[in-house]
DNA sequence: CTGAAAGCGCTTACAG
DNA sequence: CTGAAAGCGCTTACAG
C-alpha cells in the first residue's frame, strides 16, 4: 500500500484514465454510475485523497479564509471564531487563522495572500490601506468584522464591514441610564480610534444630549482589563465628583470594572454606581456580575460575514457594510436613582 | 499591471529566467546578489508574491499545521489557540483551524489530510484509531494537546502527547486539603473517560489514601457550565452529608461550582466549602473568584508541542509524551478547618 | 552562478 | 461517457 497514493494509482487499479478519477471525484462531472462506483472502490481500497493543494492551484479557488484577530482574552472573540469557523465549514471552507497586533497585520496579511485564501475576515484588528489596496487588485475580498473603515484610511477602496448597530446600541443605555435617573454618567472608552467605541459613546451622547446632560466623565480602557482598572481608580479618585453610572465600551472592560469597584474601591454595584457593558459574553450572565449589557447578536453577524464573503468570492463584486441590530439586557447592575431636586 | 503576476512575469521583467526567480525567492539558493537585487526589484515594481500553493504541491511541505478543537467557552483554550498559533508562526507555519465535535473529528480530519498539512494538533478532541492509523500511514505526525491516548484505543499507533503532570497536580491538591483539615472531600469530574481528569482525580485519591481517607462524593460536570452546576445541586442536596471541599477537574466547573453554591445555595467560600480548580485561567485571579487553583504551563506545553510537531515532520520518527509540572496557586478558596474530635 | 526541462497532482476544454 | 493533452505556478536536479 503506497503512502500517498494519487489519482493515476487509482486510475491504474480501476482500469480507467486519471480524468474518470478526477471526474468521480468532482460533484456535477459527467462519468458513468457504473465508473464511478468502479472508481470509488479503488480510491478506498487505496486510501486516496484527493489533493486539495493541487486542486487549488487550477482551480484558483483554496476554499480557505483567513481570520485574522488580534487578542481572544475578551471571551466575545472566541465566540466569534467558533461560530464562524464552523458557518464556514458547513459551506466546504476552512478557515487559516492569524493572532497578531495590528502593527504586524501587515507582515501577517501578506503571508496570507501567498496561500491563495478565498477571502480575509479581519476581527480586533484592521488592515493598512496598502494591503486593502492589494486584496481589491488581486480580487481578495476582505470584510471587517466588528469594525468599520475609517474614513480616507483604506485609500478610496472600498471594504465591506459587518457590525452591530452600534451607535443605537449606545443610544439604548443612554436612554435607559436618563430614565432610572442618573445624572452623572462616565463614559469608559475602548480604543480611541475604533470605530465600534466612538459609535457607542456617539449614542450615548446622543440619548445624553435630548436629555439635556452631556457627559460627566471619561476614561479610556483600551478594551483591556488591568488599562480599564487604571481608568476606573481615575474616575474614581474624588469622592466628592463620583459618576453614578459608568457605562463600558464592551463587557469584558464593564467587568474589569465591577471588580475593581467592589474590591479595590469599597463600592457597591448597583447602590452606589451603575455599570453597563456591551457584548453580552457569557461570564455577563454569571450571577457574581449580572450585568446590564447590550447583546451584539453574534449569530447574524457571522451569518452576514459569511454571505459577503461568498457573495464577492462568487463574482459580485461590490463591497458592502451590513449593520445588525442589537438590544438591550437588563440584569442587575443598574439601580433606579431618585432624582436629587 | 497584472492581477496576479507571476515568476515568470518577473522573469521577463528582469531578464532573467523563471528559476532565477524562484532562487531570488528561497533562502540559501545560489544567485548573484546583484541578479537576486534587480529580481526584487522587479517582484516589488509587480507586486509579485510567490504562490505557497505551487510551492506546496512540489515540496510536499504546507507549513501549515491543522489545530482541531471542539469549544472555546472554557477559557483555557483560547488561551492555547493564541500561543500557540504565535509559537508557529514566530517559525513561519500557519494554523489551519478547526472547530468539532470529537464524534465528527474523523470527518474533519480526513479533510485536514487532503490539505496536506504538515502536523495535526488535536485539542479538546482524540482521534479514532482508524485516523490515527491513517495519519501514522501518511507520515503525518500528530500530536494530543492536554490529553493522553487511551491505552489500545489507537490500534498501536502511538501517538505524542502534551500534558502537564495531571496526577501530581491533584496529589497537590489532596495533600493540600487533607493537610488544611478537611474530610469530606469531594470530586466534580469532567469527562469520564478523558485522561485529564482520570489522572487528576487518581492524584487526589492517592492523597486521600495516604491520609487514609476516601473521596466523599463524586459527580460530573462533563466540563460544562450547565452539567456542573447541576453536578453540584446534587452534591449539596443533603444538608447533613455537605461535602467540606469540591475539588473541580477545570477552573470553568469550578466557577460554575463557586456561582451555584453562593447564588442558589447560599453557600459562602470558603467558609462552608473550600473549592479548588484546574487550569488557572485569567478568570480565576479576579477578585470576584480568587480562586485556588493548579496552574498548568501553558507556554512550556505550547513549546513541546511545537518542538514534538517539528522533530516529527523533520523526520525523528519516533511518537513521545512529555509531561510538563504544574503548580498549586493558593488565592481565597480554601479555608483551614478545626478538625472535629 | 544560470537556464532549460521535468514534474508535483490535479482540472478542464477538446475530440471522439 | 471517456481519454489524451495542456497547464496551474512553482522547485530542483542537471548541464554548462
């Protein structure tokens, strides 16, 4: 029995040319029942596996997208890649997978192109508008996961995005905050230049605004834990200038919060500040947090990832941005406030 | 300006011919440095990458090493996917990645194969003798990642694993909770017959024995949240015969454990139960759980894994297991009791 | 140091 | 329905 037997091995075995083989092989290709049945026995009787590297190279089609992300701490991530990750393996695709800083996208991004990927999904990272450049000429298509492009970044070309309705998102809570009476409300910002926490802290100025109140403060967690610790003792420092709601840009920081309040600042959540986050992962659920988010639907969002993804793969070319709602989940870190007067 | 040039279209370029190229291109071949200056220069002025897919096909060699998986909630594997797609990486492979059920892991791995990767790891998830045998015929060396082959169940093909030292870690564990006075020590397992935690709780036994104690009660969490919290309402339902300890075979059962004794049984830790993990996943230092724990290397297993991949695909044949040591962390959960006379 | 040639394992018109 | 042939984009002996 050869180790890596190949389409001749069972042409030779079953008496017919390499050609029937490849045809038994491919869905839709015209071969006799009879061959083919003739076909597959020998393929099995041989161990043969077709050779997909190969089958690449004619073709022009790996059946392979890269994904590309940058840290998984945040338990939203890996939601992300095995949700998508399996989306994908259902349609016959494989995803090559990227864990890097979006300094070295670049240097990643091109690695990637060399192995002849289908498509690129970039998540918690965003690529330069050289390699944007260079995917739209070589017919890549790339969608943003969680992301937008920023304006003018991507040098005119056009990159398709999938994210959730984020500034509504934002809206919602400010909503909600203004109605159960709080009038002090921190803003604990991600990434400054993401375009998922100026979307959010957007609406929540915009909710903050009809009510006639703007911000009482802000801080920036760079969506890490021990940052968003630092900037909770900041906003935190003077007794006298406390928020009363502190509203995270996503879950994983809201909980970085909630601890540092209870066991590093002596305060009760929700009797003595409101916290909202933004994800909804699952350890938001864990009654040690019960915390109040916002739920980004990561199904729909791997589901529209994937529809772009192979809408362009398969010929139309435009790059679009598709936007999912979200809604708002109430546990129990909020607290109604009576209105000082 | 080409879509997708190639050598040959850098060739002519540069006047050169197309092997010239590819030698511009592989480090350590023999051309001219200046021929090799005026071939990139020409590559750049395309844009030419060269083709991993072609270069696949002819030197049997993907670099590109398939990483099997089948979920991401328990936080030590994230965890594992982001050091260990780096520690590849940093030595130019790629990770194919995928997520499955270990009922569908042959399925997948047959479609591994025909990608020609270089190696397989396989976490969370075993292989069936039958895949084993294959890859074995294959020269595909794979290796178990937190998880010890069944004895017979791969038909003699061995196979190389990476564990910590799971039977020491839970001696340390029983020691630890025999030494700090406990007697009624209890067991939540994950899988039945996974080798994690067969190995963890022979280790608490060993201990116990020593003591000569016996475990208390027992049940299973199967490594899930849901199944352990309800393991531990069962654990707990008799008030008079409460365990004085739960040792858990992951940190996920054992934040499930904290979670379902506190909120729905008003239990406190540790002062009516010690509670202790496995893993010792970021989650466990917060504050909220502080939980005592055994801290498994996830670098020193990350770098035998690639070490034992590498020594395999360059031709070392020979399958090995290596055991890294793990190491108790003692934070908040275990308190010392008086013991009763 | 360099080029011409063979070949990796397939798919796919093209004839028959 | 089937086979012979060309070719996908490279690497690598083999000569020179």
């Amino acid at each position: 029995m050869k180790a890596n037997p190949t389409a001749h091995d069972v042409a030779r075995l079953a008496g017919v040319s390499q050609s029937a083989v490849s045809r038994a092989f491919t869905a839709g290709a015209s071969v006799a029942p009879a061959t083919r049945e003739r076909i597959l026995a020998a393929a099995r009787e041989l161990g043969y596996r077709p050779n997909a590297i190969a089958r690449t190279l004619i073709t022009r089609r790996s059946r392979i997208v890269g994904l590309v992300m940058s840290y998984l701490e945040n338990q939203f991530y890996p939601l992300v890649i095995e949700r998508l990750s399996q989306a994908l393996q259902r349609n016959g695709y494989h995803v090559l997978l990227f864990i890097c800083e979006t300094a070295e996208a670049d240097a990643v991004l091109a690695d990637i192109l060399q192995y002849q990927v289908d498509g690129i999904v970039m998540a918690s990272t965003t690529l330069s508008s050289g390699l944007a450049q260079d995917c739209a000429e070589a017919g890549i298509p790339v969608v943003l996961f969680n992301r937008v492009a920023q304006l003018g970044t991507l040098g005119g070309f056009a990159t398709s995005s999938v994210t959730s309705q984020n500034r509504e998102g934002g809206r919602l809570v400010g909503e909600m905050l203004v109605r159960t009476g709080h009038r002090r409300v921190a803003w604990l910002a991600g990434l400054e230049n993401a375009s998922t926490s100026l979307d959010r802290e957007a609406g929540l100025r915009d909710a903050l605004a009809e009510a006639g109140m703007g911000l009482h403060a802000r801080a920036v967690g760079r969506y890490d834990f021990a940052v968003a610790r630092e900037a909770v003792l900041a906003l935190f420092r003077d007794p006298a200038d406390r928020p009363d709601a502190l509203f995270a840009a996503n879950d994983h920081m809201a909980i970085a919060a909630l601890e540092t309040l209870r066991s590093e600042l002596g305060l009760s959540v929700p009797q003595d500040v409101s916290v909202v986050g933004f994800d909804n992962v699952p350890q938001a659920a864990w009654p040690s947090f019960a915390l109040t988010t916002v739920q980004q639907d990561v199904d729909r969002m791997v589901e529209a990832t994937r529809d772009l993804l192979f809408e362009q793969i398969h010929g139309e070319v435009m790059a679009r941005s598709v936007t999912v709602p979200c809604a708002l989940v109430e546990r129990g870190t909020v607290q109604t406030r009576k209105r000082e007067r």
